[in-house]
C-alpha cells in the first residue's frame, strides 16, 4: 500500500470531468486501497481519484468516528435530492480553508463497489455532504466554486505562494 501526493488548487488537473470505470479489476482494488490509506493518514473523510491525478470516476469516504466504515464508490450518481443545508466544508485540495456550501440534505446514490456490483445507498447530515463533494471532484468542481470570486482569488493567491515555497525547499534540499 502506499500514501499517493494529493494535488492542491488551482491544479488544472482537478478541474477534469473524470471519465467512467469501464471494468473493476485487481489494479482497481489496489488503487481504491491506496486511496483509502492516503485519506486515512491525511486525515480526511473523502477523497477522490481525481485529487491523486487519477481521471476517473471513483471515491473512497468514511465518515465514522472510529474510522472503521469505508465505503468505495465507483461511477456514483445521485438518484434522488431533498432539502437543503449549509455545512462548512473544507478540502484535502484547499489545505487549510473552510467555507459554508449549501447543498440539498437528504439524498440516495447508486454506484459499484469494490466487486463491481451495483448498490443504492441513503445519505444524509455529514456522509450526504462528503458523497455530493466528492462527486464534484469528479466533475472538476471544487467547494471554492460556491464562494465569492473575492474570497476564491484569495484562496487561489495564498495557495500558490505555499506551492511556489515548497518547490523552492525541494530544489534546495
Ligand atoms: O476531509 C474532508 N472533510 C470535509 C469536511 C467538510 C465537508 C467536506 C469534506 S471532504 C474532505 C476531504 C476531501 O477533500 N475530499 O475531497
Ligand atoms: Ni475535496
């Protein structure tokens, strides 16, 4: 297993539509498996491929408090919505930012998982936020496109600078 490099914004590559899974097979697996670690020793409760620079349509999330649910979505679609609610939603992708989205409340989402069977599943309160952000990043969307131009200038300004510093202490090291 291993810890995969998540890309942070404004990375061109996480604002690719990701294309779908065609088969689930071993090399699959293994991927769903290295993502699972790397969100684990983040920490964080979702991550999606397309945060590690993989362009496809696949997530892993757990939102427990034990750390001991996950649960890997592959193609997800969200067959039903209802409600809506703000959640203040941060990002292994926007390190260190929080800002209120509101999002609809109650949904149901049909994926495959890890075997390539079909499941349907009811989310609500944290697990409903995490499903449809996660989905966005397979749509090349970001919690920062919910917010002010103003503040994601910001975001995008601050966030540059940190990448520019670590580039710096890599050619120095
Ligand atoms: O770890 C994460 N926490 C979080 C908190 C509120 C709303 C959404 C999230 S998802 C985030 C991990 C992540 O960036 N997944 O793409
Ligand atoms: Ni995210």
């Amino acid at each position: 297993m291993a810890v995969l490099n998540i890309l942070h914004f404004p990375d061109p590559k996480l604002r690719r539509v990701a294309e779908p899974v065609e088969v689930v097979d071993d090399a699959m697996r293994e991927l769903i498996d290295n993502m699972f670690e790397t969100m684990y020793d983040a920490p964080g409760i979702g991550l999606a491929a397309p945060q590690v620079g993989v362009n496809k349509r696949l997530m892993v999330i757990d939102v427990s408090e034990e750390s001991d649910q996950p649960l890997a979505f592959i193609n997800p679609e969200v067959i039903t919505a209802e409600g809506k609610k703000s959640y203040d939603e941060g990002c292994l992708s926007v390190p260190g930012f929080y800002e209120k989205v509101t999002r609809p409340d109650v949904i149901r989402v049909r994926a495959l998982d890890r075997n390539g069977e079909q499941f349907e599943m009811d989310a609500d309160d944290l697990l409903a936020v995490c499903v449809q952000h996660e989905i966005d990043h397979l749509d090349g969307k970001l919690f920062v496109d919910y917010i002010s131009n103003l503040k994601r200038q910001r975001i995008k300004r601050t966030l540059e600078k940190e990448e520019k510093a670590r580039l710096k202490q890599t050619a120095s090291a």
